[in-house]
C-alpha cells in the first residue's frame, strides 16, 4: 500500500494555500489524477495501490465522483489565491487507471475541463494495464481528448514477468498498441529491468520487443527495492537474489545504445523519446519544479513552493471529501536552501541540463573535476549548463553529492 507519508506541517481543512502565496499564473499548471486500484499486487511495487480485499469500503464504482469532489474544492482554493489557469498537461496514473471504466475516466477529465479548462494542444496521458486496452477503450479515450497511452510492458520473456509478478500476457503489449495507434493516440511502453533471475540476454529481448512495437517514447527504470514489499521479504530471506549493480548497469549502456541505433533520445535519466514532440511533458514539468496539483488517495501536490500530501487510504480520502474538507493529511513550504537542493536533483536528471549558476557557490568548484572524471559533458559546461554523459548518467547520484554536499 505504498511507503509512509511524509512528516511535515497541518494542512488546514479548507485546504487554503498559506496566506501570501503568489501563484505564477503564466506558468505551467500539471495536473495528475490518481487511480489507486490495481487486480494483484506485483511484488516489487510501493505505489499507493489498493486490490479488491484491501479498500475497506471505497469502492471503484464511485471513485470518479469523489475524485471529482477534490478537483472542485481545488478550484476554489486557487481561485482564492488568484490562481486558476488551464491545465497544461493531464495524467492518469495509479495503480491501473484502466481498470476503471473508460467512461469514469472521460467524467474525470470532462471535470478537469469543466473547472480549469485544458490548453490547446495540452498532452493527456493514460496509464495501462496491457490486458485491459481494447480497440474500444481506446476509441473512448481518445474520444475524451487523451492524446497518449503509455503502457506497462514491463518485459517481454515470462520468466521475468513472473518474477515481477505482472500477470498480463506478453502479446497483449502489442494488442494494446495496436488498440492506442487505431485511435489515433501516442504510445510509451515502460521497462523494468534487473529483475531476479534476468539475463543481459533477456534484457536485450525485451528491448528488440519494445522497438518491434515502434512506440513513439520508452522508459526503462532499473528495479529498485523497496522495504515493506513482497519483493524485498524474498531477497532477505534469500530466495531470490538482489538486484546486481554492474548488470544493472551493463543492461542500461546496452538500452542506450539500442535506443539510440533506433532514432530515440535520451531527455532523463530513464527516459529516451523519438523527437523532442513526444517526451513527456508532464513529467518534465515535475523535474522542471512547476506547479501541479495531485487528485487522489495519496497523490502529492505543489503550487508556488508549498507542497502538500493527501491521505493514503482511498476510504480515508472519501470520507475527507464527503465531509466537505480537503484530503490533505500535511504540507510543507522548503525552505530556501532545500529548493537549492532540490533544484540540482531534479534538473541535473535531465538532458537540458542544469545551470551551473544554480549550484551553491562554494560547489561549483566540482564542476571541473567531474568533467575530468568523465561525468559530466565539458562542452555544456563551457556555456554555463551541467549536462551528465552516459557515465555521469550511471552515477547521477554521485554527482548530486558532489555539487551539494
């Protein structure tokens, strides 16, 4: 059911911003809409996600009008602030939004157009489940206005998928595909790869499987394990293997490369697209730091550099609504520092790069013996932007350190 909330401030019922909030109206405004309800629970996962036996009470069939009953509260707490503008950007995550009638998710949408209005030319995303993409959910998405599909291909060979415990059928990723390209929708497929029991053979499969699908963005995210999960409970009591870091890192110089052969380009860290049309603007709004507001049980929230948090459970979050208060369960406002921090772990993740005039004075002193240490591209350098190279890329973590400790 996902990790444990952060530890910040109260949020206030109404769920009014703090008094002298200065919203930028001209920006981008992202809004993300949580769905939390996913068949089976796969074994590596720590998103907040909710099966059948664990909602207590919520159910599915009404979720899109409690999730509807925050985006109007949203409206009034950003008209308050001056602040309502048109959504920039929409995605649909979870859990399995799919798993959801595509008719709820149209509502949704409808009543984010409804409140905020939706910029032309604004990207739209749904995430999927492949075994639950047909030629006529895609038809009724599309129809709403989503403009992508990005779908959860996981892997291409079974043993994986087992170890993952993903219960779709591997050729129901290329049905799905099909189904998106038939409505006229762009298509992401995302990856996981390092999984227990995982070859660089089997790998380079399921990477010849994503490319035979032609999707116009991939992403391909190196397992990671987090505590609590099912995954972690069997690497501990030695039943599967951890994660192995050189093969891991083996497995992403052999992504880039057949990305790269392919006509993709990398634009983050785990994030390759054909053509800057079609990164993900949404998730670069997240890197970039722009405001968004995010709908549903545990969904996370930024406007003007207040952040805030909903509450994890989705019977928790629609008895909060149905009382007429937000579902906030804290917020916070970092501090100047903080935002310094969080800038360089964010930008640095990205092709764009981040200014080196972003980096706390006393740091950028590093920047020259990351170059030296092939970490970071001298030539971007030079016109004042720290860019990661392949090996900076392996090591972004590192080089956080380097320009913050």
């Amino acid at each position: 059911m996902g990790s444990a909330l952060p530890i910040g401030d109260p949020a206030p019922a109404d769920g009014a911003l703090p008094p002298g909030t200065a919203i930028d109206a001209t920006g981008d405004f992202g809004v993300y809409l949580h769905v939390p309800f996913c068949r089976v629970r796969c074994g590596y996962c720590d998103f907040n996600t909710y099966t059948a036996t664990e909602l207590r009470g919520a159910r599915q069939d009404q979720y899109a009008d409690t999730l509807l009953a925050e985006v109007a509260l949203a409206r009034d707490v950003l008209q308050a602030a001056g602040g309502v503008r048109p959504a920039s950007t929409v995605f649909f995550g979870g859990g399995t939004p799919t798993l959801l009638p595509p008719g709820d998710l149209a509502r949704m949408l409808d009543g984010v157009r409804a409140t905020f209005g939706i910029a032309d030319g604004a990207e739209i995303t749904v995430e999927a489940n492949p075994d639950t993409v047909t030629d006529a959910v895609a038809g009724t998405l599309a129809g709403a206005g989503v403009t992508r599909l990005s779908v959860g291909m996981q892997s291409a060979v079974p043993h994986v998928l087992a170890a993952l415990d993903r219960t779709h059928r591997p050729d129901n990723v290329a049905t799905a595909v099909a189904a998106a390209r038939g409505a006229g929708l762009d298509v992401s497929v995302d990856l996981i790869y390092g999984a227990p029991g995982e070859s660089l053979a089997d790998w380079r499969e399921s990477l010849r499987a994503a490319l035979g699908l032609a999707p116009d963005h991939i992403s391909a995210y190196a397992l990671i394990i987090e505590q609590g999960t099912k995954l972690a409970r069997q690497i501990r009591r030695g039943e599967v293997p951890a994660p192995d870091d050189d093969l891991q890192a083996d497995m992403y110089e052999l992504a880039d490369g057949m990305l790269a052969a392919d006509g993709f380009a990398w634009y983050e860290v785990s994030n390759w697209a054909r053509g800057d049309a079609h990164r993900s603007r949404h998730n670069l709004s997240y890197w970039r730091n722009a405001d968004w507001w995010g709908f549903g049980p545990g969904a996370h929230s930024h406007i003007a550099g207040v952040r805030w948090w909903n509450v994890k459970h989705p019977a928790a979050y629609a008895q909060r609504l149905a009382a007429g208060q937000s579902p906030a369960a804290g917020r916070e406002q970092p501090d100047a520092q903080a935002r310094r921090l969080e800038t360089v772990l964010l930008r640095s993740r990205i092709r764009e790069g981040l200014p080196i005039a972003e980096i706390p004075e006393p740091r950028r002193r590093a920047v020259a013996g990351l170059i030296a240490d092939g970490l970071v591209d001298g030539t971007e350098a030079v016109h004042g932007r720290i860019v990661l190279t392949l090996k900076g890329r392996l090591l972004a973590d590192a080089v956080v350190r380097a320009l913050t400790d």
